[in-house]
C-alpha cells in the first residue's frame, strides 16, 4: 500500500484522517479537495471500512472512474470497484432498477433524455391545443425540470401563487397543466426523465421507511465532491440517507458555483453548520495548481463578489508568466491566433496537444477554433458537440432496444414503429396515439390489441407484423445475451441492411457508427464487474441502455489522449490544465446578455470567470475580439468587464493594443489584429514563430492603413435575440 498521507498538507491530512461524524471542506480552487476526498475514501478503506458501505457522488461518471482508478492504486488492490460511486444520477437510477416497482413503475423503466422529455412536453402542449410558440416545449421543459429540482410537484405548483404570476406574466397560465399531463405521461410510458433520477429516489426515501432504512444501513459513509453545486433535491436525499449515521463528508468551493440557472445553491453549503451543529469544518488555502500570477488574479476577481465565504488561498509555485491579454480583429481571427500560440508554444517549451485547453462560454463558439485547429492539423478533442448516442441512426437503433426492453416506451415506439417502412403511417399513428390517451393505456397496449380498436385490415396486417416481430425480440432476451440480442435485432428489422446499401459517404459513416454501437453492447457484456453478493452485476439490455443515457458528454472521451481539449467552462469544472486559453472575453457573451440585468447573475458569470482562470496550472490567455457572427449578424462587443478586474500587476496587455476596456474597442484605435500582430512578429518572443510570409498566407496581404469600419459591421452593438445560456449537458 502506498503512504497515502505523505505529502499531505496539516490540514488536508486532518480532513482526511477524520473519522466519524459530519464533515465539510470548504476551499478555494486547486487546494486538493479533490485530493483529500480520494485520499479519505482509501483512508476508510485502509482502516477497514468496506467499500459497500461507502457512497461517493462526483460531478462525471469520469472523475468518478478516476477516483477509484486512483483508490485502487492507493490500496494495491481492486476493492474499490465495490464503491458506490459516480454521479448524483448515475448512482440513484442504479437503486431505482431494483426499487421503482414500489413507485408503481416497472424495475426496467426507460430513462428519457433532454429530447425524449422535450418531445413529450410538446405532444402534451399539440394535445392541449395550445400554441407551441408560446408555450415553447423547451422553455416549458425547463420550468418543469426546475421545479422538480426544487422537489415542486405539479399541484405545489399549481398551488403557488409566485409561480402561478410568473406564468400569467409570460403569457403561460397553462403551464401547471402542462406539468400535470407530462408526469402523469412519463409515468403512463415507464419513463422517468433526468431529473426524476433524484426526485423519485428521494420519495422513495422519503415515503417508504423500509427502503430509508435499507439504504441508511447501507451507506455508512457518505462523500460528494463539488457541493456547491448540488440542488434541493440532491440536498434532502443527502440529508435523509446521512441521518442514521451522520457520516456526512462535504467539499466545496463557494467561490465556484455555477450551476445557479439549474437551481443549485450555495445555501447548501451554509446550511451544512445548521443541519450539523458538531459539524467538523476544514480549511484547506494552499493551492498547488496555479503560479503566483493566476492564483492572485483570480484572488483579486472574485473579491469583487459580495457574499463569499473569506478564504486567503496561497501558492508556494513561482510566480510564472504574466496572463496575457489579447485583442482580435475578429472571432476567426481569435480563433487562428490560439491555434497558431499553441503550435508556437509547443515549439518554443516542448508542450503536448494535451497540455492546452480553449474553454469559452458557449458552445456556439467552438467553431473558429476547430476550424483553425484543423487547419493547423492540430488534433482536437471537443466537448459538447454532437455526441455518438445522439446520432440519428444510433438513436434510432437504441430506439428498437428500448422497444425490447420497456415496450411502454412511447418516444422509442413513435421513432420506430414504421422505420424502417413497414405500411403504418401517421395517420394509424395518430389514431392510436389518440385512443391510448383516451383509454388511458399505453400506445404499445392499443397496438397489441389492434383488432378491438377498429384499425383497417391492411393496416391492422403491418400492426400485427410489427408487434409479433417486437414481442420475438423480447422473448430472446430471456436466454440470450444483450449482444446477441442486439445484433438479431439488426438483421431482422434491416436496420443494417438498409445503412449498408447506402454507399454515400454519409451511408457508409452511419453503417459504421451502427457497427461502433454493436461492438460496444458486445464489449458491455463482455466485462463483468460483481456486486456485493458475489454475483456477475446486470449485463442486461436495460443496465446497457441506462448507462448510455446517462454518459455524461466528457464520459465517453478519453481524457489521456494527447489533444487540445475545448469545452465550455461549465464542463471544465474540476479540471487542470498546463496552458488554458479563456476565450471571448465580451460584454453580452461573457458575461452573457441574460445576466447582467441581476447581481446574483452577473456574480454567478464572475465566479465562472474564477473558475475559467483556476484551470491554468502554467499559462493563461485571455481573447477577446473586436468583432464576431452571433445568430447569423455580425456584432460589435465590449470588452468584457472582467478584465478590467484582473490587477494590471498580473497582466501583460502588449497584445491587447496596450488596453482593454478603456481603450475602445474601435476598429481604428489599437490596430491589434491577429493580423498585425503577426505582421509586427517578435514582440516578446510570444507572437513570434511565424513570418510575415506565413502570416500573409493564413491572413491575406496587410492593409495599407488602419481599417475604416468595414460597411457590414454593425456600427452599434447588437442585442442579441436569443442568448444560450445553459451549457451543454
Ligand atoms: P478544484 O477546486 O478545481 O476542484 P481541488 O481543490 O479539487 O480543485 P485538486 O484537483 O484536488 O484540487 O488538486 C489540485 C492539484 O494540486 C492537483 O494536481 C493535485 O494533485 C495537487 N495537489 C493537491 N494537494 C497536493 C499536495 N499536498 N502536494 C502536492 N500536490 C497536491
Ligand atoms: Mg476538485
């Protein structure tokens, strides 16, 4: 076994030595909560704690995986994998397929995704003969999933009187019957939604004192990383599961909360003391992340947040390069400018692909820094974008497998009841959309006994092919593994046939994705892990299709692979990274238009900020352009205003035009173009690397003189319509 606790600050050795009774570790960016709470998970283990009896949520499923990857080489042997561990979602669905019946629904329910619960909100809105302009599916989704997270029902919610003005200000007075119809359909079709996960572990806790007990005994010992950022809900099932033994080990960084919009709160953190009167607190204020010149600058942003919890974090590592601020023309231009630095650096200090992260405030804004990289032939890693599992034929496929196992599932059964054609068309659809919301049963219940519903014979022919051909799926999965399943399923439904006939590129893309699929369900069951009991854990379909709905976007990466990484700053939560480019640093991008009409908003877009700069372990850049498309119009931004808060000692502006914010952002003044910059060369041994030459090549030839405002620039910034505010999930 390795000493663990070498190494180990005072305080980080306290929190992990700790044994029994309540425990919070509050602490800034960098310090090793993480750390610690790895550390204290082997720690429990070491002293003779099994791995059973201990519970431990993550932000991902991947830093879950790296926790215990790093548990078993801590202990020197494969115990950890007996940990209850992963995200809030991933950790309370794996209880629910063994406890749902108690909630009236079947063990094997289907779990929606965004989409899958959007498209039922939207057919409940069609069936209300309401107008979906108004009543957005997303906008009404998103209310929805507030109020779940907030453990809001839809008769509190109807009841409410504040959420009830709200509606009636929006011009939604229907809303809480939206919410009504579109429980009462999850339900009907076995489904639950994301948010359900926690809500309905939560009544199951809350409601059944058989199951309270069993899960109070069980988990003896209770850790969450990111706490900051937990919701009510995650919050109550915490406090009823921990109440028996109080073994309760929080960490958390007030300072980086960022998930406000989805209703965390910070409050949980405070409240911790309250819950917990003997609660044991730790400190922990030496980072070990950043140099002096990052950790400072970030010390001095968040300063301007009222309402934080004080904490004096200090670094014995250098003081390290100044963060440099830079000024582009425009945003392809920014986008060329990373690309190029990173190549320059790998150059100049020997750094690898994976040693640099771009992190932006939305998604929207990846695509001039792929372009570049591309260009550059960089190899990139980005997250967020359209994941494998969303892909139209995967979903497609997947669809089927839901059918098999859940054939309540009435999003899959819709995807696919006449896909590939098969002579039931929209509608026979309709029509038996319709009688199943009149009699109250499932879609699949009114196909299974299409006769009685007087469907026409040639139509009641395709019905019954179809739902022979489903129920034969269903009865193999008894004696057949889910990989045999899967690929009977292919050959029958010809699925696969029709993809590989298909000889476009696209065609070809897609019969190989189908391929890539069919592999993976062969290598899930190929990897038995065992539970508790000694027993092979469920390789079934259903545990398959669970775990691909609820991979996190960064679960499926390879997180080792030597790429620059880009992703939003949500996602970037935890991470580290050598080099990091914070990018669009713009008034109405970041902070985002959405948020700076309140002050707990705009403080939630500087605590993002905080969080984007604590990433950088070496270097830091911070972009920002002059000019960029948003929805289709190029727009004229400020800088923005966070970085007139990063202290002038810790900044070297000379690629900013000598100023940021103060010195106009227009065209004429600064003459700090990606362009120029390369064409001045040298300049501090940062912008060097490429000639002139090169330059003109990427960028075309200089302008004789300082641009006027082009005429298809936007002379007045432009508000932004609609402004993403949510990142990707
Ligand atoms: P964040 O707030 O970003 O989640 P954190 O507080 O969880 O950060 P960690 O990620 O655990 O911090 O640690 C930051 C870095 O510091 C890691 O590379 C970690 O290995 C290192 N580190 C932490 N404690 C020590 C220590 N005592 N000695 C050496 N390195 C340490
Ligand atoms: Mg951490």
């Amino acid at each position: 076994m390795i000493d663990y606790l070498k190494g180990l600050n005072d305080k980080q050795r306290e929190a992990v030595l700790h044994k029994d009774g309540p425990l919070m570790i509050v602490a800034g960016a960098g310090s090793g909560k993480t750390k610690v709470l790895t550390t204290r998970i082997a720690h429990l283990m070491a002293s003779g704690v099994d791995a059973f009896n201990i519970l431990a949520l993550t932000f991902t499923n991947k830093a879950a995986k790296e926790m215990k990857e790093r548990i078993e080489h801590i202990l020197g042997n494969s115990d950890a994998r007996n940990l209850y561990i992963g995200t809030f979602h991933s950790v309370f669905a794996r209880i629910l397929r063994s406890e749902a019946h108690r909630l009236g629904y079947p063990n094997n329910f289907t779990i929606y995704d965004t989409d899958d619960a959007k498209s039922v909100v939207k057919a409940v809105i069609n069936e209300m003969n309401l107008d979906d302009k108004t009543y957005k599916p997303s906008n009404i989704y998103n209310r929805i999933s507030s109020a779940k997270n907030a453990l809001v029902g839809p008769i509190e919610y109807a009841n409410d009187y504040g959420l009830q003005q709200e509606d009636l200000r929006s011009n939604r007075p229907a809303t809480a019957q939206i919410y009504d119809a579109y429980v009462k359909r999850c339900f009907k079709n076995g489904a639950m939604d994301f948010d359900d996960l926690l809500l309905k572990f939560y009544e199951l806790l809350k409601h059944f004192p058989e199951a309270l007990s069993k899960y109070q005994h069980k988990f003896k010992y209770i850790l969450i990383d990111e706490y900051q950022d937990t919701n009510p809900a995650q919050y109550e099932v915490i406090k009823l599961l921990g109440a028996m033994h109080e073994n309760v080990c929080v960490v958390g960084d007030d300072a980086q909360s960022i998930y406000g919009f989805r209703g965390a709160t910070i409050e949980n953190i405070l409240q911790f003391q309250k819950d917990y009167e003997d609660a044991h607190v730790v400190k922990l204020e030496q980072n070990y992340r950043s140099t002096q010149s990052i950790l400072n600058a970030a010390n001095e942003v968040i300063k301007n947040n009222k309402g934080q919890i004080p904490k004096d974090l200090w670094t014995e590592n250098s003081e390290g390069e100044k963060i440099r601020l830079v000024r582009t023309m425009t945003d392809n231009d920014e986008g060329k400018y990373v690309a190029d630095t990173i190549q320059e650096q790998k150059l100049r200090n020997h750094y690898s692909n994976k040693d640099f992260a771009i992190l932006y405030r939305t998604n929207s804004q990846s695509r001039a820094f792929e372009e570049a990289l591309r260009r550059m032939g960089i190899a990139y890693t980005m997250y967020g974008g359209t994941s494998f599992y969303s892909r139209k034929e995967i979903k497609d496929f997947v669809a089927y497998l839901r059918i098999i196992v859940n054939p309540k599932d009435e999003e899959a059964l819709k995807r696919i009841i006449n896909y590939p054609a098969r002579g039931i068309g929209k509608t026979t659809i309709d029509r038996a959309l319709l009688v199943a919301n009149n009699q109250n049963i499932s879609m699949w219940e009114v196909l299974e006994q299409a006769q009685i519903f007087g469907f026409k014979s040639n139509t009641l022919e395709a019905i019954d092919g179809f739902v022979t051909m489903i129920k034969s799926f269903s009865s193999m999965l008894k004696n057949q593994n889910a990989s045999d399943v899967a690929v009977h399923v292919g050959k029958q439904t010809n699925l696969v046939k029709e993809l590989f006939n298909d000889k476009s590129t696209e065609g070809v893309a897609r019969y190989e994705n189908i391929q890539e699929l069919l592999n993976s369900i062969k290598e899930w069951v190929e990897s038995p892990d065992v539970d508790e009991t000694g027993e092979v854990t469920d390789k079934g379909l259903g545990a398959y299709l669970q775990q691909i709905t609820l991979l996190t976007d960064a679960d499926d990466k390879d997180p080792n692979a030597d790429t620059v990484k880009l992703m939003t700053i949500h996602a970037a939560k935890g991470l580290e990274f050598s080099c990091v480019f914070a990018v669009g640093l713009e008034e109405m991008l970041f902070p985002n238009a959405m948020s700076i009409n309140s002050k707990e908003e705009l403080e939630e877009e500087r605590r993002l900020f905080y969080v984007v700069v604590t990433r950088a372990k070496a270097r830091l850049w911070v972009t920002y352009a002059n000019t960029r498309y948003r929805f289709g119009q190029l727009v004229q931004n400020e800088p923005s205003r966070f970085i007139d808060e990063l202290p002038d000692q810790y900044l070297d502006r000379s690629f900013a035009g000598g100023g940021a914010r103060n010195q106009g952002s227009g065209w004429g003044s600064g003459g700090n173009s990606a362009y120029d910059r390369m064409h001045r060369g040298g300049g501090g041994g940062w912008s060097g690397g490429n000639s002139a030459k090169d330059a003109e090549k990427l960028y075309g030839p200089p302008p004789s003189k300082k641009p006027a405002v082009p005429s298809y620039v936007t002379p007045k910034p432009a508000t932004p319509k609609v402004v993403e505010h949510k990142p990707s999930e």
